[in-house]
C-alpha cells in the first residue's frame, strides 16, 4: 500500500465532527501498525507515485525506485475544490480533506470567535454545527438556493436549514461570493453584493475534484473519475478503481456516478478484493450515506431524484422523520432525521432489491 501521507490509514468521518471537539486530536488509526505486518501488507507511507508504466506493470515513486504491479488499484480519493483567486496557503482559510488539515483548523479555531463556512454541502455544515457546539459565530454562506441540495430532497433541506438557524447559525442561502478579502496574505473577509461578512477565519467546502491526474498521464479512460466496468476494472484490466476517484455505472439510473462517500469506498474495495479473489460478479451494492450535524442525525440510502414521489412519516417522539422516495410504486430511496429504527428498516428492504 502506497500513500504520500505519513500517517497510518485512518477513518476520515470523525475529522469533521468529533476530532474538533476533542481536546487532543488522536489520529483515528482504522487498524494499528502490527496487524499490518500480521496481515502481509507492506506500507510504503510518505510515498508519492509519479507514473503508471502499464507496459511494465510498475510505478514509478518518489523520492525514487519503482515498485512492480501484477493488479493495480487505485484509490486516489479526490481533494478538495481551492477557491478561484485565492493563493494556496492564504492565512486564515481552511480546507479538510485530511488529518493535517482538520489538525490545522482546530488550532486555529480555539482563539477564532467569527466563522465563515463557504459551502452548505455535508462537510461545511458538519464543521458549522461543530464550531457552533464550541461557542463559536458560525455563519454559512452558500450560492445553492437550499442547503446540500446535490444530495437530499428539498424536504430535507428545509428541515436542515430550520434546525441550524435555531441552534444559532446564520445562514445565507443564493449568496453568490463577489469578492474574497486578502490583506498582507491573510484573509479578512467576504463581500457578497453589497454585504461584507469579517470573520477570524474561512472554511471552505465548496466540492471536490477526483484525483485522476495518474489514470490520465497513464492513459487510462476518464470522465469525472477514472472510468470503471461493472467489476470496477479500468480501461486497463491489470488496474482497477475504486472510492472518491471512481466513476462507475449506477445501474437504476442507467448512468455514472462519482460517489464521495465512506460506504462507498468500502464496498467498492470489497467487491474488488473478492474478484481478485475469484468471486466475480457486477458492483450493484446500494449507495448508503450519513451524516452527523450538531442535534441531527442524517441517514440516506438509495438516491434520491426529483422526479420520484415523495412520502413522509408521521414524526416519531423526538421530532424524527423519514421521506420514502418511489418510482412508481418501487421504492428507490430513503432520507431519514432522527429515526434511526425506521430507516434501517426501509435500508434493509431497499438493499434486498438490488
């Protein structure tokens, strides 16, 4: 296993909600170093792959030497969308993507009283409703005209929207950003028409972009990811994809998808250990995703679309609620808040249908 961090591999999830909070900030290791070396697997950390040679089966790393492949797979992951016009390394503003980042900004935001979270995606209001727990002025500010409105049905996000703005978070919905305020290499401000927000610090999460750099110097197909077949095979079949980096064919939709999710990545490196292993069959796994944001607990499965028919439960005794989404009369997805019972019900009913 190769990676240019220098960290063991790690669960992600916990960088946008718990590691914030918590007063050392422990690497959340998914395995330790020993059961590593139990298991066979040999870790080359703090290790940049430069090249694919596929003609020789090798990569070519750096700082140097070439490491030989009889199946490659690649699970890039994606990096995070940089704001037009502002340098790399601006004082001030954050991105998380990786341990180190979400390190950086929880230093930063012990002395920070003024927050401005660019973004109202899963990782912006995660962060929002964090900082917000810690007493901080959040304010979020997002050219979109509903809250994570890629991801969730309006229903949700109206619900979303309204728990935020009670728990004190300011929210500025169809703000397109007109100018980001750097003085002397330190952010100071957004200007947003004829508003100005000052703030201690940015947080931006404006999206992702897929790490394909590698897949497309080695000539692999790629159309936002590297490409993969119904086994998650490239155009190369010695290399395969999976995760953030890979866009494969979503079969209910009858077209790609890029999904940037935790469960996704696990299931895609499920499926493609078992193949190696002799199992073969399609990828038709149903997408599941959550989502913790200060007092709510937000769990979809399946994917939702604005032409399916839309069904809400009665609230249970928390205020919880889930939306059933159906073509037709076949349901395709579930959106749920607070009513974890309920749609573990629904997912089970929808991943015994693929």
């Amino acid at each position: 296993m190769v990676s240019d961090e220098r960290h063991l591999p790690y669960h992600r999830p916990p960088l946008s909600k718990t590691l914030i909070q918590d007063a050392t900030a422990v690497l959340p290791e998914l395995r330790g170093a020993t059961l590593y070396q139990q298991q066979g697997v040999t870790l080359q950390l703090g290790t940049q792959v430069v090249a694919i040679d596929r003609d020789r089966r090798q990569l070519a790393l750096s700082p140097g030497g070439t490491l030989p492949y009889d199946h490659l797979v690649l699970a890039t992951g994606a990096r995070a969308r940089p704001l037009p016009d502002v340098p790399a390394g601006t004082a001030g503003v954050f991105y998380l993507r990786t341990f180190d980042d979400a390190v950086a900004l929880k230093i930063h935001a012990a002395a920070a009283q003024q927050v401005l979270v660019l973004g109202g995606g899963f990782i912006g209001l995660e962060l929002a409703a964090t900082l917000r727990a810690l007493g901080k002025q959040v304010t979020v500010v997002d050219s979109a005209s509903r809250l994570m409105a890629r991801a969730v049905s309006p229903g949700i996000s109206a619900h979303v929207l309204n728990a935020h703005t009670a728990n004190g978070i300011s929210v500025r919905m169809a703000q397109p950003v007109a100018q980001v305020v750097v003085e002397q290499g330190r952010f100071r401000a957004l200007v947003l028409g004829e508003e100005t927000l000052e703030a201690n610090m940015l947080i931006v999460g404006i999206g992702s972009l897929p790490n394909t750099g590698l897949a497309e110097a080695a000539g692999l197909a790629c159309d936002n990811g590297v490409v993969v077949d119904e086994e998650l095979r490239t155009s190369d079949a010695a290399i395969s994809a999976i995760g953030d980096c890979a866009s494969f064919h979503y079969p209910l939709w009858s077209q790609r998808l890029r999904l940037e999710s935790v469960q996704n990545a696990n299931q895609q490196a499920r499926h493609v250990a078992a193949r190696l292993c002799g199992a073969r069959k399609p990828f038709l796994n149903m997408p599941w995703f959550w989502s913790d944001q200060g007092g709510i607990r937000l769990q979809m499965t399946g994917l939702w679309r604005p032409d399916y028919r839309s069904e809400t439960s009665p609230a249970n005794a928390n205020g919880g609620f889930s939306i059933m989404h159906y073509e037709n009369d076949t349901l395709r997805a579930v959106e749920s808040i607070n009513a974890a019972p309920e749609h573990l019900r629904a997912r089970k009913s929808l991943q015994q249908s693929t």
